[in-house]
C-alpha cells in the first residue's frame, strides 16, 4: 500500500477547501435568488448521497452516514465553530 505524503494531504485539503469554497457561494447566491435555505440543504444532501451511493455503494454510503449524528453533535460539522 503507498503512503500518503504530507505534499499529497496538503493537495488534497486544497482541493477540498476549493470545492466546499465553491459550493458555500453557489449556496449563497441560492439563497440570494430566493430559494428557501431548508429546501436547498435538502436538495444538497439527496445529491450528495446519491452521487456517493452511485461512487460506492449504499453499504459504504450507509456506513458513513452512521457516523453523522455523533459527529454532528460533537461540532465537527459547523463551520463557524472555534477549536482551542
């Protein structure tokens, strides 16, 4: 199995950062057009797990979104929030 290089993670936290980047100003010129922030988050989330489900699979996508609610309630999902 090849190891993943500090240069590699760093690649990839970037292109993370610029897609999560694209989809908050999408997100917000959205809302900006009108439409509603719930019915948008709902739209953006059966998107993202039928894209994942068509990726991987419903048994690896059911695996990871078994995971959300300990994250979700652990922060690790809100922006804004400040780690010390």
């Amino acid at each position: 199995m090849r190891e993943t290089s500090t240069a590699d993670r760093t690649e990839a936290y970037l292109a993370s950062r610029e897609a999560l980047d694209f989809v908050r100003e999408v997100w917000a010129e959205a809302v900006e057009a009108g439409i509603d922030p719930d019915l948008l988050a709902n739209a953006a989330l059966f998107t993202a797990f039928s894209q994942l489900v068509e990726a991987y699979g419903e048994d690896a996508v059911g695996r990871l979104a078994s995971g959300f609610a300990e994250r979700i309630q652990a922060g690790e999902l809100s922006l804004g929030r400040s780690i010390q």
